[in-house]
C-alpha cells in the first residue's frame, strides 16, 4: 500500500501525459511555452479567480504574494505554528517577521479569536494580551498580513480572518498549498484573501512531476506585479528590469503534465470525498481516536486524512500497528514551527501556542488518495480498532 498512489493516476492518463508531453518535446518552448499559459486560464476559471501566475513552488508563490506588497523588515505578519516550515520562512526569507498565532483545536487552522489578540497584542506592545516574538526590533515591528494555511486541504476560517484583517488594514495571503480543489460556501479554495497561493509538489491534491505553484488573485495591479517579480522583476521586456524579482517561472513540461492531470481533477476531487467518508464511517465507532472536523459550509480536499490520538503515547501505539502491518502514515507536523531551531531568535516559549503544541502530539495521517480502495481501507480500520 502507498501513503499517495500516483501510479494508479499515471496509468489512467498515460495517453494524455505521452501526448502531452511530445507536444512540448516538438515545439521546444521549455520556458513559458504556450502550455503554461493555457493551464493558467484553466485554473483562474476553475478557482474563480481573475488572475493566475504560475511559478516554481508553492515557496515561491508565497514568496512573490509577500514581495508584490513590498514586504520588508520591520513588517509583522500573522500566520500558524501549526504548518509546513515554507508558509513562515517566506516571511523570514523577505527579512520580515513572523507572528505566530494559535489555531483551533477541531480544524487545526488559525484561530480567528486569537488573531485579533495577537494583533492588538503587537500594536499596543502588551505580551500581557498575547505572545509575541522577541526580537531586538519587536517593539517597533508594523502589521501588514495575514497568511492563513488551509491544512490539510480545509480552507480556514475567511469570514472570520477577512473582517478582522480589514479592521486592521492587513492583506490576506492565502496559503492553499494544500487546498487546491476544496471549498467554504461554493466558493474555491485559492480565492480568498487578496491572493491565493497553492502548490503543484508531487503529493499535493493537484501535483505535477516535479516543483510547481500558482498564484490566484483578482487584483490586476498585484497580478501585473507577481507576473514582474517571477521573471527577474522584468518591465516592458526581458532586459529591462524594474525591480528586483526572482527567477520563479513554471516549466513548459510541467505545465503540460498538469493539464493532463487537471483533466480528471474533478472527478479525482469527488473520489477523494468517498474515500474520506469512508474512512470516517468505519472508524467512528472508536471514541478514542477523532476523525477530522469538517464544518458546515466546508469541502475540504482531504491533502491529509489525520487522526488525533488520545496522548502520545496512544499514537505511538497506533502508529507500530499500521507498521507492522507495513500501512504507511505520517505525522503532520510533529514540531510546531515556534519550537523548530530556524525561528528560535524569536524566543518563542513553549506553552505558548498550546494547542499547536497538544496536536503536534497526537497527530497522525492515514493514507490518502483518490484510488484507495474500499478493501484497503477496510483492513486499515480492522488494523487501528484492534488497537482499541
Ligand atoms: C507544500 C506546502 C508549501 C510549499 O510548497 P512547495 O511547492 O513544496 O514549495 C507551503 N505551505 C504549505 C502549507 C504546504 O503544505
């Protein structure tokens, strides 16, 4: 069994990938070929969005969202602890700082409620009402944004983070690296904020075979930017170069593999639900392990398929069962971002994001993806209740 079966996938698109492929191979446009523009159309209509750029990561798009607002030391920005190290070293990469900001205990994304004290916190300088970072300039640091992480495939919380941003003049960067094909309220992940930025990495729900990413957004001004910063800060032509950007583009061949692949995302989307519910319907009955919350209005996309064990030790438990039955699962994330060595100058103290701190202890992931049969998942929950 696999923890994300791409072979399956393969198999089902082999014609269209060749095809696809040998496309590019023929008309030898490696960089910015006309495939890339083609599948950035497709996926500004999907999500809803007015712009798409494509670029080479999901790092790099939060990168050009963050340097398309200018961002630069002395710039505070409010995210979770509870995420992939890529969403705050952006941040810290542009010189600018991270806030961190604890997130909700049933959906593992930022708490609204504890945004709005970190950033009242920050502005009247009173650690008293929320933990801040304490570096030499945390004193004089300003409020720009906001980037929210829809983990694991469920988009944040938007009509609670948008108004509170809005309060205090912050854009919204909506880190969608793993929720691209999800939804809140009809609406399409990667469209909310000021910019949506989602990730083609192999393992994420729409991945291509290699590095990739996108930027969403409906904003011409910040679209004409992000398209400027990924292409060296280029101006009216290639040699002319208004600002200093970065070499951020999308390949041809990549762009080709993903439209291949977005062709049966929809239905891979729907299959990803059963596979959820599944899931969910067969280990339910076990009240010492929490299946995930999904809320009214959400679609999540289901990036991640985690369980909250009991304790740590529960999980470890659970954890050497689907081992020894050589069922792969992973643990998202086991170190909160305020406790890893890269944000230490930040003096962070433990016990100071606390739920973070709780989950990243009991967490687990099963395997997820949208050929996962019904057996195999059968034999996975016979496997944990025998556990007990
Ligand atoms: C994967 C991921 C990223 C980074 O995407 P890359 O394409 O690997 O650079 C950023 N944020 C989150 C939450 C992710 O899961």
């Amino acid at each position: 069994m696999e923890f994300i079966d791409l072979k399956t996938q393969q198999k089902k698109i082999e014609n269209a990938l060749n095809s696809n492929i040998q496309k590019v191979l023929k008309h030898g446009n490696y960089i910015m070929g006309p495939e890339v523009k083609q599948l950035e159309a497709k996926l500004a209509a999907y999500t809803g969005t007015k712009h798409a750029i494509s670029c080479a990561s999901g790092t790099d798009a939060l990168l050009m969202a963050l340097m398309a607002y200018g961002v630069k030391p002395g710039d505070a920005i409010f995210t979770t602890p509870f995420t992939f190290i890529a969403t705050a070293e952006v941040i810290a990469l542009l010189g600018a700082t991270p806030v961190f900001v604890d997130i909700d205990s049933k959906t593992y994304n930022i708490d609204s409620t504890k945004l709005a004290l970190a950033i009242n916190a920050l502005k009247s300088k009173d650690t008293s009402i929320y933990p801040l970072p304490l570096t030499p300039d945390s004193s004089r640091l300003t409020p720009r944004g906001v980037i929210p992480v829809d983990l694991f495939g469920l988009p944040a919380d938007y009509d609670a983070i948008e108004p509170i941003a809005k309060d205090h003049g912050l854009f919204v960067i909506e880190d969608a690296a793993q929720s691209f094909g999800a939804e809140y309220k009809g609406q399409k992940a990667c469209s909310f904020g000021d910019i949506g930025c989602t990730s083609f990495f192999p393992a994420k729900p729409l991945g291509c075979y290699g590095d990739g990413g996108m930027c969403f957004t409906n904003d011409d001004n910040l679209a004409e930017v992000m398209e400027s910063i990924r292409v060296h800060g280029k101006g009216g032509h290639k040699y002319d170069n208004v600002r200093v950007g970065i070499n951020g583009r999308l390949d041809t061949l990549q762009a080709a593999i993903l439209q291949a692949k977005f062709d049966i995302f929809p239905e891979e989307v729907e299959l990803r639900q059963t596979v959820a519910r599944r899931y969910t319907t067969r280990l339910n009955p076990l009240s010492s392990l929490l299946t995930p919350h999904v809320p009214e209005g959400y679609n999540s996309v289901w990036a991640q398929y985690s369980l909250l064990a009991k304790d740590e030790d529960h999980r470890t438990g659970v954890l050497k069962k689907l081992q020894d039955h050589k069922i792969p699962t992973a643990i998202y994330y086991p170190k909160p971002l305020h406790m890893q060595m890269a944000f230490e100058y930040l003096k962070y103290k433990i016990g100071d994001f606390p739920v973070s701190e709780d989950i990243a202890k009991r967490i687990f992931s099963l395997p997820m993806h949208s050929y996962l049969t019904a057996e195999e998942q059968t034999k996975i929950a016979e496997i944990i209740m025998g556990e007990g």
